[in-house]
C-alpha cells in the first residue's frame, strides 16, 4: 500500500523540530521559516473587551489560527471575555506584528504577547548565587536537603549531631548533589516555627564547616533575615525562601545585598495551618504563575536581578493532592517566567496519597513524580534520596535531552 509509513509526530522542541526538516532536505532559509509553524501554542488572553475580542479573533482567523471568545462576545452581550489564541508560534508572532501598531491596550497585547514567547521559549539559564554562576543547560540539577532539626539528627550531643550532619552533606555531594539547602527549621505542615536563635544554633556551625570542605554551593533554607544574613557571612550562596520573600521584611535588603541566588516559592498560608480548610484557587497553576510574576516584578524592584532568581510552585504547600498533580502535569506552563523552575516532591503527602505508604517508603513514588518534573521542565530538584535520584534524574534527562552514545 502506499504511504502505509506515514506517521503523525510529536515533536517536543526546536532542535527536534528544526532536525526533522533537515531530514527532509529542506534548505537552510527554509528550516528558519518553517519550524516556528511546527509548534502550536495555546495562549490564554484575561478579561479583553468585546470589541477587542472581536479584533483578535478576526485577525488570528485571517492568519489561519482562531481565537475562542464567549458567546457574547460577537453581539458585544458580554462586556469582556477571556480569549485563547490558537495557532502556530508563526502565527501568533504575525499576529503579535500586526497589532503593534494598533492604538491602546491591543499594542500593549502585542508587547505582552512578544515578552512572554521570548521567555518561554528561553531553554538555557545562568543562575547567580553570591559566589558563582551556575549554568543550567541539558542537565537537571539536584538540590540535597539537609534538615538539621532535632529529629533529623539528634543523638544528644551537639558536636556529634554537626558532625553526623556535615558528614551526611558531603555524602549528598559525593552521590551527586549540585547544591546542599541546609535548613534548621521544619516546614512540614502543622510544624510549629522556631525562634532565629534557635534556627542559626542548628544550621551556622554546619555551614561553616560545609564552607571549607564542600565544592558546591550551600543553600540556606530560611524564611528569616536574621538567620539568612549569617548563613551568608558563614559562606552560604542561596536563600531558599519558602515565603518568597514575604515574611521578613529585611529579607529583600539581605539577598540584594549579599547578591546570593534566591528560590522564590509559593506558600498559601504558613506551615502551621496552610493544609487546613478549604483549598480553593481559581486556576492553581495560573494563580500560582500569576503570584510568582509578581514576586519576580517586587524582587526586582529591591535591586535583586532576575538572573538571580529562580522560582518553585511549592509542591504540599498549601494544596490539595489534586493541585499537586496538576502543578506537576502542567509543570511546564511556568516556563512563561522566563527563571529556572525548582521542584521538591521528595517524600511528600501527594505520593504517599496514591501509594499509602508513609514518609520513609516513598522512594518509588519519589523517582516516579521527579521523573514527572523533569520531563515536563524542572531545571533542579530538590530531594532527600541523592544516590537514588541522581540515577533517576539522569534517565529522565536523557529522554528529555537526548544522549550522545
Ligand atoms: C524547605 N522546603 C520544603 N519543601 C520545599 C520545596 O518544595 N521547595 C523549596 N524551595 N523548599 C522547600
């Protein structure tokens, strides 16, 4: 039978995309001009006026893509509708020229539309941390988490618990760990806060000593400036801010300062009580894009650069299981912030939900959701299990970028 080998593809990126063609034979103008045809965007527009509705629709039609508007929208019944845009990046880009030059907000449209391709389509990252730069590029990073709370350690003597903790670092870093988060504080939900005394006796003394004899840069895992400050000065590189930046005020001034990489996380409540009562976002991936972009916008204003920053959903913080699993299904929709995007699903709630196992036996469903993650486009992870999620991390890497064997 004839053309009995016709296949229908599914082509994840550009290299894919643009290598297809070149197979084909195409020539070089024609691999430029074609491959943004190959990607397929959907591209949701909020509250446009109906007469603009009306516009965007006319004109995405005219470039061969459509634009889905209420039923009210063509009578002008609804004021404002929300619009999704649907066509090739091709299209959406043609469509993005052609009404630059229209007057008011469908210019504003064409700027907003023009920024946010730019950023989702970026693939390789520089992240700045006080100290160095680190690359992101064809590699998932992994983040080893160090708690260095009481029932993390604990034996009794101080010394020994520093001593089990720096050792327990070095360990994560010799199993492939890209960065050490070293934490002195307990965020599970329903954990009570410490004090920032408290806090800096568990985690300084481990940092300094990590400082000396680590090669990878040490994150300090703080919602508190006070704490973040000296774990600086004792030679950490990056806040993990779990409040993004909300809950301490000198915080901004601190990472501004100190120039370290900041982690910008999503958190409904505190820890205390953000798993109890209703859980209700309009669009959880949405709200929650919408909040990081205005936490990127904030950081910015206090002098941190964007290349500073990267951004995490915040997996089990103030969720539903549902919300987790779709965060991690539309992981990649984060892309539009134009910053690496950072995961920790490591032992969590949402896996023990599904598999009915508790904490310490959810290695599997660990390696199953970081799989997820990094093929739906986490740029680091941040897990317990090192060894085990180095192996992981790296086979979902080479299905994600390929492998030169
Ligand atoms: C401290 N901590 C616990 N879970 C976390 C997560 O998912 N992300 C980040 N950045 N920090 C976390």
């Amino acid at each position: 039978m004839p053309f009995e080998d016709l296949q229908i593809l599914s082509l994840t990126d550009e290299k894919e995309a643009k290598d297809l063609l070149g197979s084909i034979g195409v020539d070089p103008y024609g691999i430029e001009s074609m491959a943004p045809k190959m990607r397929h965007l959907n591209i949701l527009v909020k509250k446009v006026s109906c007469r603009h509705g009306n516009i965007i629709k006319q004109e995405m039609l005219s470039l061969g893509g459509d634009a889905a508007v209420s039923r009210g929208t063509v009578g002008c019944t609804d004021e404002q509708t929300d619009v999704l845009l649907m066509g090739t990046e091709k299209q959406i880009r043609r469509f993005a020229e052609k009404v630059a030059n229209q007057p008011g907000s469908l210019k504003e449209l064409s700027f907003v539309i023009k920024e946010a391709l730019s950023r989702y389509l970026t693939g390789d990252f520089l992240w700045k941390t006080a100290r160095r730069s680190l690359v992101i590029n064809k590699r998932t990073l992994i983040m080893g988490i160090l708690n260095c709370t009481p029932d993390s350690f604990s034996d009794g003597g101080k010394y020994r618990d520093k001593e089990k903790a720096v050792a327990r670092a070095l360990e994560m870093m010799e199993e492939g760990a890209d960065i050490i988060d070293v934490g002195g504080e307990s965020s599970r939900p329903g954990a009570d806060p410490v004090s920032a005394e408290e806090e800096m006796r568990r985690t300084i003394p481990v940092i300094e000593e990590l400082t000396r004899r680590a090669s990878v840069p040490i994150s300090i895992d703080t919602v508190k400036a006070s704490v973040a400050r000296a774990a600086l000065q004792a030679g950490a590189e990056i806040i993990n801010d779990i409040s993004a930046l909300t809950f301490d005020r000198e915080m901004p001034e601190v990472a501004a300062k100190s120039k370290a990489g900041v982690v910008l996380m999503h958190m409904r409540g505190e820890p205390k009580t953000m798993q109890m009562g209703e859980i209700r976002y309009e669009d959880v991936v949405g709200d929650i894009i919408f909040y990081l972009k205005k936490r990127i916008e904030a950081a910015e204003s206090w002098g941190i650069a964007s290349e500073h920053l990267v951004c995490d959903p915040g997996v089990g913080f103030g969720k539903t299981v549902s919300h987790n699993y779709t965060i991690l299904k539309r992981l990649s929709e984060f892309r539009v912030l134009g910053r690496p995007i950072l995961v920790g699903v490591s032992r969590k709630s949402l896996i023990g939900a599904v598999t009915g196992e508790g904490p310490e036996k959810r290695l599997e469903g660990t390696a199953a959701a970081v799989t997820a993650a990094v093929l739906n486009g986490a740029a680091i992870v941040r897990v317990h299990d090192v060894k085990e999620m180095k192996k992981v991390v790296s086979v979902a890497d080479a299905v994600r970028y390929g492998v030169d064997l």
